[in-house]
C-alpha cells in the first residue's frame, strides 16, 4: 500500500545519534522519511517504528558511505523503495549526515585513519549526492554536517576536522552548480553533544562535559534533539531563501 506524502527526506546514517533526532525531528503526516544504516538494521527498524508511531512514515535501507562502488545500487533500491511506499520517483531533501569520528593526535593519525576520514566524510558525500542528483526534485533541499571541529581545534581531531572542512567548501561549491536547479545547499554544524560519537566522551565524561558547558554561552552541551530540530527547520519551506551558508548549532560554544 502506498501512503499519501507531500515530501520525502534521505537521511544517511539515520539509525542513531543525529540522524536519528533529525528523522524522529521530521516524522508528521505528509513527509516521508528515508534513512540508511551501515550495520545496526535493528536501530533503524526501531527509528522506522518511532518515526510511524509520531503519523510519519518512513523506510530504511543499507548503506556504508564510505564505499562509493556501492552507491549505483543503493540509488536503484532508493528509487524502488520511494516508488513501493509513496507512489514517487523523486526526494525533495537530501541530509548527508553518516560518518564516525576519530580522536587521534596529529603526530600519531596513521593514513588507514585519514583516508576512512577522507572516504566516509568527503568521497562519500560528493559522489553519493552526484549519484542522487536525478532522483533529486528541482527546488529541493541538501544539507551536509560539518562539525564545529572545522572553526575551533580540539587537539586529537585533526583528520576528522580537515574532512569536515573539505565538507564546508564543497558545499559550497554544490549550491553554485546546483542552483539554475533550484536546489539550495546549506551546512550544520554541530557543537560537542551528548552522543556516542568519539565513544561517548562529551555524554559519559562528566569533567570533559563541564569544561565543553563552561565555555559555552547558553550554559551546557547539546543534545542530539537539538540538532534535529535544526536540521527540521532548515528543511521547512519558510527557509527557502537560506543558501550556502554555515550554520553552527552548538548554543555559542567559544564565540
């Protein structure tokens, strides 16, 4: 059975942390909800539960972004998921938010490090958004994550900070080629939030956490709905002139 929908969002990485926040930010009757997982099939399916208990309704499929050979048949099993659950061809928005994070000091990132840095977060992102671009509508929505990592320095992060740099530029770059489409590109990038991204540190260190929160103006780290709510916002129509910028969502840490 097909479900009425007026948009559909891809989400990558959607099974947990921000992806998750975002997809569950976003699940209401009308939009449809896309999103990729790279191994924990059961966390998707729950978000997918999650996501049709809110009156969303949403599918899950597979995909490592730092793989591009498999990108062609993860379009092709896009396009048959969207057209079997909501009777499309097309997505309206795309959020390019799969990636995992290193904390390793410069002297000692080995280059195994740096490419699964370079592959996942920068190979992945330009060349799985240029094989979605005809499954993309005209007029549509692209956001990728950056970090705040790419404005101010934690040492330990430099591979994955220069990854995400590489993001905020290319960004750019795609919002001026993609604009005779209509299609507007923008940036999050988030603060240090209570995740288990770098395995958990910001969420389980409690010192690490107060000294993150001291610096921050409003007082405390964030939390994954924070991001989601973001990204949800981004998306909505009323920010339809919002184009190639930055958006730092991390509540004014170090300003």
């Amino acid at each position: 059975m097909t479900i009425p929908t007026t948009r559909i969002v891809l989400i990558t990485g959607g099974s947990r942390g921000l992806g998750r926040a975002s997809a569950l930010a976003l699940a209401e009757p009308g939009t449809g909800v896309v999103i990729t997982y790279r191994s924990q099939a059961a966390e998707a399916d729950a978000v997918v539960a999650e996501i049709a208990a809110k009156g969303g309704s949403a599918v899950a499929l597979q995909l490592d972004t730092s793989v591009s050979a498999g990108f062609p048949a993860f379009v092709a099993a896009l396009r048959e998921a969207i057209k079997a659950k909501w009777d499309s061809e097309i997505i309206h928005a795309l959020v390019n938010n799969a990636g995992v994070g290193i904390n390793m000091p410069f002297a000692d990132t080995t280059e195994d490090a740096f490419d699964q840095m370079f592959a996942m977060h920068v190979k992945g992102v330009f060349f799985l958004t240029q094989k979605l671009l005809p499954v993309i509508a005209d007029g549509g929505r692209i956001v990728n994550v950056s970090s705040g990592l790419a404005r101010f320095s934690m040492a330990g992060y430099s591979a994955y900070a220069a990854a995400k740099g590489a993001v905020e530029v290319m960004s750019r770059y795609m919002a001026q080629e993609l604009g005779p489409r209509g299609i507007t590109v923008n940036v999050i990038a988030p603060g240090a939030i209570e995740t288990d991204f770098g395995g958990g540190a910001v969420r389980d260190n409690a010192a690490l956490n107060a000294g993150i929160a001291s610096q921050t103006a409003l007082g405390r780290v964030g939390q994954p709905d924070d991001i989601g709510g973001a990204v949800a916002a981004l998306l909505s129509p009323g920010n339809r002139w919002v184009n190639a910028q930055r958006i730092e969502v991390s509540g004014g840490v170090l300003i």
